[in-house]
C-alpha cells in the first residue's frame, strides 16, 4: 500500500508535466492555445503539433502513456542508483554501535582501583563507563581513553575507607552524561555488557607504637629514593592500525612507608639502533598509561605502564632492528613521593634490550627471573635486633616466637627462642611479631 501511494503521488512531480498538458489539451476541448504554439513555434514544432492536431485520439494515447512513465520509471531509477551508490561504497548504512567490556569479567575480584578494558565498534567511538554502587546509583568514571577499536580507564569502587562490597559496571555510547550519579540512562542509550565484580578487603596494618621502627621509617621517608627499587620493565609491543609500545615498570618497595609513583611523566625515551648509530629520541611523548604504584606498601611489588605511540616509520624501524638494540630511559622523568613529603626523581639509569630476535623484559635488578617468581636477591635492608617475650616453658624449653624464611636476613632465615637477641631485617612477620607483643626490639 505504501508503494503504490509514493508512486501515485509521483503524478504530481515535475516530471508528469508534459503529460499533463497533453492530456489537457484533449480534454480542454479546443485547440486555442495549440493554435497560438503553432504561430510563434518553429518549423519542426508546427509540424509536430499539426500533426497532433489533426491526430486527437493520438494525443490523449500519448498523455497517458506519459504519466504511466512517470508512475513507473522513477521507482525503478531509484532503485538501480541505490544500488549503485551502495555497491560503489558511496552509501552505505551505518553498522549499529557495539560496545563490549573485556576485563574484568564477571565475578572477578577487583580494589578499589582496577583498570577496565574494553572494545568498540566503530572504532574512536566516545564512550563513558559508570559503577552501580550499594547506594543505588550509577557513578561516572573518569575520562575513558579510547584508541581505536580498544578503550581503556581506571575506575574506583565504593569508598577507600569503608569495607568492599558487590559493584556493576556499564559502558555507554557518547559523552553526554555531565552529572557525577546517575539512577537511570536517558532512553535510546546504548550500552554494553552489565559486569558484576566484587571489591576484596585490603589488609589494613596496625599502628606500630615501637619508637625505633619509627625512627626507621622517618630515615625510609627522607631516604625514599634509596628504597624503591626497579624490579623489571616489560617490553609489550602492539604494532596494529595505531602501533604503540607498553613499557611495564615492576618497582619493588623496601620501605617501612608506603612510596606511590605520580602519574606526570616528562622527557622522552630514546632508541638505539645496535649500539653501532647515534641513538634517537622518539617523536611522540610518552604517556602514564596505567599506574597501579600506588600506596604501595612495604615489601610490596606493583607496577606502572608507560605508554609510547610511535609513528608507522619508527614501528618498521623496531621490528627489523637487530639484536643489542635498546631502549634507553635516561632522558625520561619520573616521580614518586611518601605522602607529606615532596616528590623525589625515581631513578631512571636502565635499558631494554633487544636478544635472540625478541624484545623481553629488562633482566631483573631485584629478581634473577621475575617469571619464575625467584627469590629476590641481595637486598640491602636495615636490621635490627629482637628478641622474644614468650615465657620459658616449664621443662625449660623456650617458645618459638618467630622463625621466617627471607633472603633480607642474616643467612636468609631468622629463629627467635628465649631473650637472648638475634639480628633481623624488617620484615612483615617481624613487624607483625612485635605488634602482637611476641618480639621487642633489644636497643
């Protein structure tokens, strides 16, 4: 039915025009007006239009025969340019928005910090992210980073200070959404999958009334630079439509404070082609892609990524360069600071080298092997003596207070029995021994 009305409302387009008027021209029932034609036309149109009028039937045959074309013939003209326009990849309709969350997945367990990431479809789409929380709203999350097909955020859960609970999380097309909460969408949103993830309790240390730890802890504060220590940088690359290159930072903290690594970077990294040419900064700077060095707490290991967008022609340069090329980070700065205290420059003196044809992680300066979880290896620590509080047992044997495997001690192990002091590193048993009252330092 909705055919056949836009082909009769075609009857009243310019087109029919022509057939109108000869049809009308029957119908007017006089030839006036084609006698007025005739005397200002020239040769070959009199002699048309003699001829049509001497010929009345012809002229009605003719004017409907006109408006059946116009009827018929647009449609089909329609029709084959649609299809030309569509083949020609000219036209063509746009494929419905698909948004996809990747990780986590539900049921994972996540902090109060957790990085999100995701796909979409068309790539560069503008996207927000947003966490239903126990108190029935949807909160926005930062600015969603957006490369591509791939996104990324960093999204927080719930409150630091109050224990974790169950959390939504939804992505959404645009960027419309200005307010912090949210109960409802605005209709005709698009959205992505609904995960559900559950926040893990972190462990939370008891305050430490000892005044030698404290001591300690002031010297690790001053002297932060000294304790926070570089345990490997992986060398990710993703040499796709926009090539980039993931530099993993694994820091290792040996400080009785919590270090954090800022999320402002300056300077460039370098490449070194073979170490035979001058090395050369790369053109783009890079970025703090992923910082997870966050509070991180003593005897703690976590990591940061920096991210480096390299130009198609440095891409082709990486991958064909030869074994002994390098990374060089030298130029490159980077801040971590103990809350309260100013930042400091967190040492950047390292390479990655390129062996065997890969690109590996930089060989452990904490660790002989990171991926095969090997023990760290001469760590310089501050030691200290303790001894037990546990009372002598009755058949005169003393209570083990303390007995810790860890290569920071003396020997790589410590044994704490009896009052009689013994030299230890500070390590978390220690520290929880003499918080439980089973150690005390011997000044």
């Amino acid at each position: 039915m909705g055919e056949s009305r836009s082909r009769l409302r075609s009857l009243a387009k310019g087109a029919a025009i022509p057939g109108w008027l000869l049809f009308g021209w029957e119908v007017a029932d006089h030839l006036s007006r084609a006698d007025f034609v005739l005397s200002k036309g020239g040769a070959v149109m009199r002699t048309v239009l003699s001829f049509l009028s001497d010929n009345p039937g012809l002229r009605l045959l003719l004017g409907v025969i006109w408006l059946t074309a116009v009827v018929l013939w647009p449609k089909r003209l329609s029709v084959r340019r649609k299809q030309k326009t569509t083949e020609s990849g000219i036209e063509k309709a746009e494929p419905e928005p698909t948004i996809v969350i990747a990780t986590p997945i539900d049921g994972d367990n996540v902090g109060y910090h957790h990085l999100i990431r995701g796909s979409v479809t068309p790539s560069n789409n503008a996207l927000q992210v947003l966490v239903f929380s126990g108190d029935g709203l949807w909160h926005l999350q930062p600015r969603v980073n957006v490369r591509g097909p791939h996104w990324t955020v960093e999204s927080t859960f719930g409150d630091e200070e109050k224990p974790g609970g169950s959390y939504n999380l939804i992505a959404v097309l645009g960027d419309e959404l200005k307010e912090k909460t949210y109960k409802t969408f605005p209709p005709g949103t698009i959205k992505s999958n609904v995960v559900t993830v559950h926040r893990v309790e972190e462990l939370k240390v008891k305050p430490c009334p000892n005044e030698t730890l404290h001591r300690i802890a002031d010297n690790d504060r001053e002297q932060i630079g000294e304790w926070l220590k570089l345990i490997s940088v992986d060398c990710v690359m993703h040499f796709g439509d926009v090539p980039y290159i993931d530099f993993i930072f694994w820091v290792y903290n040996l400080a009785l404070v919590p270090v954090s690594i800022d999320d402002s970077i300056a300077g460039r990294i370098s490449f070194y082609k073979d170490r035979q040419s001058d090395r050369w900064p790369m053109l783009r700077r890079a970025t703090m892609e992923n910082n997870r060095a966050k509070n991180c707490p003593f005897r703690g290991s976590h990591r940061f990524t920096i991210r480096q967008e390299v130009s198609p022609e440095e891409a082709a340069l990486i991958e064909r360069s030869p074994d002994n090329s390098e990374f060089l980070f030298g130029d490159l700065t980077i801040t971590m600071h103990v809350e309260g205290s100013p930042g400091v420059r967190f040492g950047t003196q390292f390479t990655v080298e390129k062996k065997n044809g890969l690109w590996p992680g930089h060989p452990a300066m904490l660790y002989s092997d990171r991926e095969s979880q090997a023990e760290p290896q001469a760590i310089q620590t501050n030691l200290i003596k303790v001894k037990s509080t546990l009372k002598q047992q009755p058949d005169g044997g003393h209570p083990v207070a303390l007995y810790e495997r860890d290569p920071a001690h003396p020997g790589g192990e410590v044994f704490v029995a009896g009052d009689t002091p013994v030299e230890a590193a500070i390590t978390v048993g220690v520290v929880r021994a003499i918080q439980d009252g089973k150690l005390v330092i011997a000044e």
